[in-house]
C-alpha cells in the first residue's frame, strides 16, 4: 500500500515535470519549420518572478496575436512570422541568457519586449554584442536609450518623461507638499532621483522613502512619512503585490486618499482588474498613469486590438499588451520595407519608421540623450471614483485637453 | 508626546506583526523538534493555507471562516500525505545521508509547490473574503480589522497547540520522540505515525497563518518565500525546535524590525532581523534558549 502510494506521488510528480516542459516547448513555437519558411522573431518577458510575470505574460500575448494577426494577412516578405519567448525573470543574469539563447540557438532575426529596465540594461548588451535589433516594450529606464546603442529602440515612456510629466501635473494642481514610497528597483529608485531633483529645483516640499520589494507590511514605512507632517500627495512609485498593499495599508491608517492627502499610483497594477479584489473601497479616488484609455481616442487600430485581445484572451489589456502587440507591428513594417532580414538594413528601416500604432503614430527620434530612438507615448492620469470602476470607465484627469473630468476629493 | 506617539505606532505594528511570524515559526519548529528534518517548503504550505481559504471563501461563496478552517484540516492531511511519501525513506535506511536528503526533497517540494501554484492559479494577486473590513482605532494607531483578527486567531491556535502539547497524550508522545526516537519506540509509542502527525500539525499551522493573513497581504504563488525566511531566522535566534524560543524569538523580531525602523531607518528594516540574528549567535551560539528543547 505504502508503495503504491509512493508511486502515485511519483506519477503526480512527473505529470506536473511534463505538463510543465510541454507548455515550454509550445510558447517557444513548433521549431521544426526551417528558417528559410519563417522569420523568427524573439520575445523577452518575465515570466517567473522575481520579476513580475503577469507582464510578461501580457507580453508575450500580445506579441502572438500581432503575429497571428500578421500571418492571417499573408506575413511579412511572403513568409510567416514565428515568435520564440524567452523567460528572462526580470533579472539581469537570466534576461541575458536569455538573449544569447535567442539569438544564437533559435537564430531570431529580431527581438522585442522586456518590462524590467534591470534586465533590459543587462539585455541591451547582449543586442549590441551580437548586432541584433531589439525594441523594448515597457522598461522605463533612461539608461536603455540614453547609451545610444543604434541596435536598441523603445515604445515606452521613459523616467524623464514619467517624472517630468508627475511634476507637470503636480504644478497644474498646486500640491504643495509631496511623500514618495518608492520601490528598490531602478525603475523605483530612477523615478525618486529624478523627481527629487526636480522638486528641488521648483521649491516643492517632499520627503521619500525606499522600501524593499519583499516586504508587505509597509505600515512603518507610511507612519515614517507622515510623523509629524501631513502631505497633500503621496506618489506610490511601486509595482506588483507591493503597489495594492501600499495603497490598502495606508487607507486602513487614514493617511490617503483623503479629503488632505490625494492618492497617485504609478505602477501598470492600477490598471488590472485585481485591483478592486485585492485593495477593495482603498482604490476608490486613487489617481494613476497610464498610456492608454478608450476614452482618450488615439488611433483607429486601438479598439480593434482591445477587442481582439478580449476574444483571445478572456481578460481586458493594459497597456502592457499595447506596447508588445505595437513592438510586432513596427518590426514586421521594418522588415518589409528593408526587403531583408539582415540586422543593419532592419535597424535603418527601423530608424525610418513612420508608422501607425495602436497609439500614435510612432517614429524614432535620432538626437542623442534619453529620447534617442525612443518614441514617446501619452500618458494619461485617470482617477478612479467608483468602487469596482472598470479601468476603462475611469476619469482622465490630466492632461487638460484630454481630461473628462477634475479631480473628485473625498470627502 | 510627538516622540513617544510614533514610537508606539510603530511598536504596536511590530508586535502585530511578531504574534503572526510566531505561529508560523511555531509549525516550523515543531517539525524540527519531532523529525529533525528542517522544512524548506513550509512558506508553501503557508501558501497553500491561503489559496483554499481563497477557493472556499471566493470561488465556493463559504464564510470567510470556515475557510480557515478548511484551510488548516486540508494542509494538515496534505502535511501527513507528504510526509508519508516522501520523508519515509529516512526511517527506513534507504538513505545514506539523511539530512541532505530531507534538505533536497522538502526544497523540491518547495519549488515543485510554487511552480503548482502558478499553473494553476496563475501569477495573479488574489485575496478572500476578509473575514471583517473597516479599522479600528487604537489611539496611536488605526489597525484594520482584517490584521486584529489575524493576531487573535493565532493566538488561539498557538495556545491549541501549546494545550496539544504540554496536557495530551498526544504532546507527551511527541515530546518523547523529540528527546530520544529509540527510546520512546521501545516504550511502544508509533514513532512512524507520530512523524506523520508532528508534520502535518506543523504544515497546518503554516497553512492557518496563510490563510488568516491571505486577507492582509494578498494570496500569490510566492507569497510563502519571505514569511519562510522569516521563520528560519526566529527558530535559529530562539534555538531550533525550541517552542519557547520561537514564540519568543517572533515577538522580539517584531519589536527589533519596529524598533530600528523608528530609530534608524525603514528602508532596512529586513535587514535588522539578520543583524539580530548575528548578534544572537555571536553572544549565545546556541540560540536564545540553547539547547533546551521541548520542556521549556
């Protein structure tokens, strides 16, 4: 008896290794189509934590549906695209890995993605290394194109503008004392530099704080920020588990959002529907950023992607899914008009880009600095105002010739 | 006043915080203390314990509390399954080397577990019912509901389990093997079955905590790493398989981490555990409470 249940464990144990190496090996494509009939494109994403896997995983959907999409419509130089994603966990050393494996065993003509700028800087290197073009879907580090390396480009926003536009809106508010709870990423710690430098430069009070992305209670963290001091804004600069438990800890304290203190988020989490699960009545009037609302009408491809997305994937896109679906597109675009998939005629074409996305027409900007080859997206602030508000349904805020509506305070 | 009100909000936190590390350090000490085998997956029986309260509370509509309940009496049998399968080959010299053996199969398990968790659930964040919303204030400091109820819930269960071991039949079994396997074999005491049991009571505590925090701090397939890592550090600084230490070892990990946030900085407050840690074993090499075991 005592064997046969040991055997069943076995079993189970091996069922799960399988079913495990199955789904690996279909995420990474067929692969047994020879190069000549395809073009292999390379997708990078986090998969596995400790990056943030829901990321990448709106990552590589999106790529495969711009690709399924592509395909259904007679591919690109008369050849089927194949996407072949790689996990890279957010982390340095697997992204990299990750990169070489791309490029020397599956040979990809190009790649796209990523959403940890840690990695994306590691990953950047291998791209130059080996002369590949790489688009960068949604890291928002400056470093990424501030380098120059011709081979990288970026359809995200990057931290200059990110900051840049939270002071924008922090001038066209009048807040006049802010609290930053920033996370221990370069994202995090990039934005709190940046805006600091900033505040300072325009006189505006604030005090911040770094915390740990394993931590979750963040109560000492708020009551640090508050002894003593009642800001009229806290900036929550955190992605993941730890942006919901900051914006639920401090609600269940009463720091924000209040009638006092406004609530902004800067993290994609805002925008998925775990949100309303996982904080409850806490995100009701929290403000945050995103690239994307239905409300603000960007291009006439936008809607038709959403929707494709939905059918697909049973789940509402955000951004994230934007970005990586419009990575797919400007690489298809770059290859057809190179005629070749040789890397120096793709990154020219790419440079050339004038294209329609799902959110604007992009084109990669040649100046030297942060903004090299890096096509910058609007950024949108919304407001929640209602509890289990669809991210859809909420208000624009800001920018002003955008907005739907002004900021609603608490009572 | 407006030093000493901080300084009290931030100590009340910690000592909430410290009550919750202690019944999951409890569990983990628990096993060591009976088996001798140091548990590397029990933040995912934690993990676990948070998942099922999430399906009976979310997905099957049960009040939030007996979703609790089935949490700790479904880790409880899957604790005593596992052991069963996989901890058996220890008992019956299958293996040479025992200790690594134990080492490696419960890290499998834990790998094995998270990687479960996120084929079948996804790498969502999800959370249960809580079992109460809205907060209450304790004049230095308003506490949600949700982390009241957590305390005084494994307060509870700490005290069951403490009543389990020093007053029962059962407890004095599992002392017994604790303190020399041969022997309490000899006397007639099963000690394959007490193993299972002592695992399984172990791993159900891990899933309580879970489960009772899965409403404070989210339920995701990771959710298990840190609290685990935790527990190590409180059983290690309070003396392994000590209960004493580890219900003590939590609470003054708790007020150390609130302590150092207030006077020097939140930014590091994981890092005061470890300092803690060091300190300990540099003073006291055997932990707070060294070398004693179950009596005290």
């Amino acid at each position: 008896m005592k064997k046969v249940f040991g055997f069943m464990v076995l079993m189970f144990t091996l069922v799960g290794i399988v079913g495990c190496s199955a789904e690996d090996s279909s995420s990474e494509g067929t692969g047994s189509e020879s190069s000549e009939e395809v073009i292999k494109i390379g997708g990078i994403g986090p998969l596995t934590p400790p990056g943030s896997p829901e990321l990448g995983e709106e990552l590589q959907q999106s790529m495969q549906l711009a690709i399924d999409e592509i395909n259904a419509d007679g591919g690109v130089l008369g050849k089927d695209l194949e996407l072949y994603f790689e996990d890279s966990s957010g982390a340095p050393e697997k992204g990299q890995s990750a990169m070489e494996k791309l490029i020397t065993k599956e040979n990809v003509v190009a790649i796209a993605g990523e959403g940890h700028s840690s990695a994306a800087l590691a990953e950047i290197e291998v791209a130059k290394r080996n002369n590949v073009p790489f688009i960068v879907a949604e890291a928002w580090s400056d470093a990424i194109t501030e380098k120059g390396y011709e081979q990288v480009f970026r359809v995200a926003p990057n931290n200059t503008m990110f900051s840049k536009r939270i002071v924008e809106f922090v001038e066209e508010f009048g807040y006049e004392n802010i609290s930053i709870i920033a996370e221990d990423s370069d994202w995090g710690i990039g934005n709190v530099d940046l805006l600091k430098q900033q505040f300072e430069e325009k006189g505006i009070k604030f005090n911040s704080t770094i915390v740990s992305r394993e931590t979750k209670d963040y109560v000492p963290q708020l009551l640090e920020l508050t002894e003593n001091n009642e800001p009229d804004l806290l900036l929550n600069i955190m992605t993941g588990v730890g942006a919901y438990l900051v914006v639920k800890q401090a609600h269940e304290l009463g720091i924000s959002p209040t009638a006092e203190t406004a609530m902004f988020m800067g993290g994609a989490d805002a925008a998925y529907p775990e949100i309303w699960e996982t904080t409850g009545e806490a995100s009701k009037y929290v403000i945050w950023q995103t690239p994307y609302s239905p409300k603000a009408k960007f291009t006439d491809l936008t809607e038709p992607m959403v929707e494709a997305f939905k059918e697909e994937f049973d789940r509402n896109p955000s951004y994230v899914a934007l970005h990586g679906y419009d990575t797919v597109l400007i690489l298809a675009d770059a290859i057809e008009r190179a005629g070749s998939t040789d890397p120096d005629e793709i990154i020219a074409a790419l440079e050339e880009t004038k294209l329609m996305g799902t959110r604007g027409e992009v084109t990669f900007p040649l100046e030297k600095g942060p903004d090299y080859h890096n096509w910058l997206p609007d950024l949108l602030f919304m407001q929640y105002t209602e509890i289990d508000q669809a991210p859809d349904d909420a208000e624009i805020v800001f920018p002003s010739n955008v907005a739907t509506s002004d900021i609603v305070i608490p009572e | 006043m407006d030093f000493l009100v901080p300084l009290l909000a931030q100590l009340t936190n910690g000592l909430i915080i410290g009550f919750i590390y202690a019944l999951m350090a409890l569990g983990l000490t628990l096993i060591f203390g009976v088996l001798k085998v140091i548990n590397f997956a029990h933040g995912e029986f934690y993990m676990l314990g948070a998942y099922i309260s999430y399906i009976a509370s979310r997905m099957l509509g049960l009040h939030p509390i007996i979703g609790i309940i089935a949490a700790v009496a479904v880790v409880f049998i899957i604790g005593m399954l596992m052991e069963k399968a996989l901890l058996t080959p220890i008992y019956e010299d299958k293996v040479e080397r025992k200790d690594e053996y134990a080492l490696l199969i419960t890290f499998g398990l834990s790998i094995f577990l998270m990687n479960g968790a996120l084929v079948v659930f996804g790498p969502y964040q999800k959370s249960p019912e809580p079992l109460a919303s809205g907060v209450l204030d304790l004049g230095v400091l308003s506490v949600s509901s949700g982390r009241i109820y957590a305390v005084v819930l494994a307060i509870i269960f700490m005290a069951a389990t403490l009543f389990i071991i020093n007053k029962t039949w059962l407890g004095t079994a599992l002392r017994a093997l604790s303190q020399d396997r041969d022997a309490s074999t000899i006397m007639g005491i099963n000690a394959k079955t007490l193993g299972s049991i002592a695992f399984g009571l172990g791993a159900a505590m891990a899933g309580a905590a879970g489960a009772l925090l899965a409403p404070v701090f989210l339920v995701f397939p990771i959710m298990g790493v840190v609290p685990a890592i935790k527990s190590f550090v409180i059983i290690i600084l309070g003396s392994m398989g000590s209960i004493k230490g580890a219900i003590y070892g939590s609470l003054l990990l708790g007020i150390v981490e609130s302590l150092g946030v207030f006077f020097l900085s939140p930014s590091y407050r994981d890092g005061y555990s470890f300092l803690l840690l060091i300190i300990i074993l540099l003073v006291k090499p055997k932990g707070l409470f060294g070398g004693s075991q179950w009596n005290n």
